[in-house]
C-alpha cells in the first residue's frame, strides 16, 4: 500500500511538474512574441519616422514602449527628429531665397558639373541661351552653340582662379535677345581639386560698348565739326593779316566768310549745349496743355517768305485747331524749326513743302513732307544719330550742324511721342511726329 501511495505521489507531482513547465513554456512563448511584436513596431516606427524625413514630411515620435539598446535608439530618434526637422526646414528656406535671388538677377547664371553637364540655369540664363526645363543635366555644348562660351567653361573647371573674360555671342533674330550681345564672363570653379563643377555669370554689356562707341564717336566729330570752321577762320585772318586786310577786293569777302563761319561755330555750339540739357533731363521745358494748331500755323508761315524766295511751293495742311497735346511751346517750336528748315534747305527750286497737322482718336499727328533729295534706305535708321549726315559736304554747304534731327528726336521722346521717316532717294522724305493727344477741355 505504501508503495502504490509513493508511485501515484511521484506521478501526479511528474503531471504538476510538466503542468508548470507547460504553463511556463507558453508564458515564454507569449513574451517572447509580445517582446517581437514591440521591436517590430518600434522598427516600423523609426523606418516610417527616416521616410518622412528623407521626404521633408514632419516625422511622428516613436511611442512603442520597449527595453535595451532599441529603446535608447528610439529616444535618440525623438530627440533628433525635431532638430532635422528644424535643419531641414532652415535648407528649404535657403534654397528657396537663393533660388529667388538668382531668378531676380538680371545676369545670367549657370551652374555645371566636372563633366560639363549643366546643373543650374536662372530665368535670364535661360532667356538668354534658350534654355528648357530640360536642359537640366545635359552637355553646355549640346545646349549652347558657342565657342566661346564653352572655353570659358573650360577655363574655369582648370581651376583654381576665377576666370574672366568678354565674349561675343552672336543670338538668332528671332529671338526676344537677338543680335550680337557682348557679355562679360565671370567663372568660380567649385570647391575641390580638380574642381567638381563651376559657376559662370554673364553680364550683358552690349549697351554700354555701344555707348562707349557713341561717346568716342561723339568726341571724334564734335572734335571735327569744330575744327573746320576755326581753320577756316584762321585762314581768312591770317591772309587779312599778311595784307589782304587793305585790298578792297577781298577783305569784305573774306570778313563775309568769317562772319558766316563764326556763326555756323556758335550754331553748333548752341546746338551741343541743347542737346546736353535734353539727354541729361536738365531741360528748362515745363510741359502743359498746347493748343497745336495755332503753334503750328505760326511758326509754319515764318518760312514762307524763305519757300517763295527759293521757288518752292509751300502748303500748310491745318484739319482743326481744337488738337490739345502736352507739350512746351518753345519745344513744339524746336521740332518744327529743324524739321521745316531741313525740308527746305534740301529741296531744289520748283520742288514742294507741305507741313500738316492731322488727328487720329488717340494721337495727333505733325507731318513734314517734301521733294528734296531723299535719303538711302541704308541711312534712314541712322538720321536721327548725332552728327550723322548721307551727304556730309553739301550738309556742310547748305550750314547744317548734324545735330537737328538728334535734338528733334530727343525732344519728341521727352513729349512722349516718337518720330518716323519714310523717304526714296529723288523723290524726297516724310517726317512724322505722332504725340499722345489730350481732350479738347484739357486746358480748363
């Protein structure tokens, strides 16, 4: 009996024994998968937080609650996410004021890599060597057919100075930027040796050489148009002073010849200071409602005496007199001078000037018209150029300074107006004056 008792004992406590150790098994199993599943949630946690970030996106804290080393990982992660944050927004902002400066940049800028393929253009650059979108990424020889432009690339990525240089690029007509423009090149490589990219900027300088040009072709004939008439001055005073002073014969012709010399000189110096003041905007013109067309009669029949004399017929084409403009008398008076005075000294005997004053709905219209000479087609787009003249030694004969139509031209613009000329060689020229028109209650 003892002995059944000791073996039922033993086996109900074996069958409490693999009870426990079935228990504790499962527990181990379920803590083992809990503590799975907490790792699996707090890595999926920390990989969506790393995505948010790499896409700029707010990351969300880790909330998995977990031991160890993962959850120092998870901490360190909350405590750095909002500084990268933080650092990435300070970026955005960065890129965002650069990329706004360089897209208000008059100047053309473009970035490339060691491999010379185009990394970054602004709007200008883009304007200027027809850029797209995709040009991103592309060779610079591909995109832009210059010579030129690709040495200064060259230049550049040779490192470690800046290079500069001043290139022609010569641009399609088509273009909004057409023609030849000269451009001043600036090139920063890029930190690094060999350098792994470069920065060019462009400067167009095409007006400022062609004002260059014009300022040393303004000195140059200045100099020459008033050098002719002090030589010639020189020369009759010297040959009165060698004895012709006491012939009879010449001294009247050669004083005759000095008086008209010196006042062909203070002609154009008048004419010079005039169009200085006009230029500089220093002009003493204070421009108020005019009322056109008794101007236009006025100073039109102070040449008729001169028309008939020369045998020139000379009509005056007046539709109304209620034509208000905003304008200065004495600048009215200018334009009209100069214009008249042309159509006259370069219409032979016979010929015939007409002046009109026309009205369109917006504009009220000035026309000089007559039967002289005529200019090349070649010459008309330069006419209105400081002393340029297409016949220089009858425009000399005739006391012509070179400098009315420039003065002209200046003083419509100053108006807010603009001048045309249509003209063939033989048949004579047409000067149009077109200035805004004012309502006909303007001047109360």
């Amino acid at each position: 009996m003892t002995g059944h008792r000791e073996e039922l004992g033993s086996g109900m406590l074996n069958r409490g024994l693999a009870v426990i150790a079935c228990l504790l098994a499962t527990f181990a199993v379920f803590s083992v998968i809990r503590l799975v599943r907490r790792r699996r949630r707090v890595l999926s946690e920390l990989e969506r937080g790393l995505e948010a970030l790499t896409t700029g996106l707010p990351a969300r804290p880790v909330t998995a609650a977990v031991g160890g080393r993962l959850a120092d990982l998870a901490r360190a992660f909350n405590e750095m996410a909002p500084e990268v944050e933080a650092h990435l927004a300070t970026l955005e902002g960065d890129r965002q004021l650069l990329g706004a400066v360089l897209g208000g940049m008059t100047e053309s800028v473009i970035a490339v890599d060691a491999r010379r393929r185009l990394l970054f253009a602004n709007e200008a650059a883009a304007r200027l060597f027809s850029l797209s979108t995709g040009s991103v990424g592309r060779l610079v020889a591909e995109l832009v057919r210059s010579p030129r432009v690709q040495a200064a690339v060259d230049a550049t990525l040779m490192g470690p100075k800046p290079h500069r240089d001043e290139i022609i690029l010569a641009v399609p007509d088509s273009r909004p930027l057409g023609g030849s423009r000269s451009l001043a090149v600036q090139g920063t490589p890029l930190p690094g040796s060999p350098p792994t990219g470069a920065v060019l900027v462009f400067h167009d300088v095409t007006d400022l050489r062609r004002l260059e040009r014009m300022r040393q072709d303004f000195v140059a004939n200045a100099s020459h148009e008033l050098k002719t008439p002090l030589a010639a001055i020189k020369a009759y005073t010297e040959t009165l002073l060698d004895g012709a002073l006491h012939d009879a014969e010449v001294n009247t012709r050669f004083l005759t010849q000095i008086d008209e010399q010196t006042d062909r000189l203070n002609q154009l110096i008048l004419d010079l200071l005039s169009l200085a003041r006009l230029e500089s905007g220093q002009d003493a013109f204070h421009h108020g409602p005019l009322q056109l067309g008794p101007i236009v009669r006025k100073i039109a029949q102070t040449y008729r005496g001169r028309a008939e004399a020369k045998g020139i017929v000379y009509d005056l084409d007046l539709t109304s007199d209620l034509l208000w403009v905003n304008a200065d008398e004495e600048a009215m008076r200018q334009i009209l001078d100069n214009l008249i005075d042309n159509a006259l000294k370069y219409t032979p005997g016979g010929g015939r000037v007409a002046v009109s004053c026309q009205a369109t709905e917006d504009l009220a219209i000035l026309t000089v018209t007559d039967t002289g000479l005529g200019i090349p087609r070649d010459d008309q787009p330069r006419v209105f150029e400081r002393f340029y003249r297409v016949d220089k030694a009858r425009s000399r004969e005739l006391g012509g300074t070179g400098l009315g139509l420039a003065i002209v031209k200046h003083l419509t613009q100053s108006l807010g107006g603009q001048i045309t000329v249509e003209s063939r060689v033989g048949q004579g020229s047409v000067f149009t004056v077109s200035l805004p028109r004012l309502d006909e209650g303007a001047e109360e």
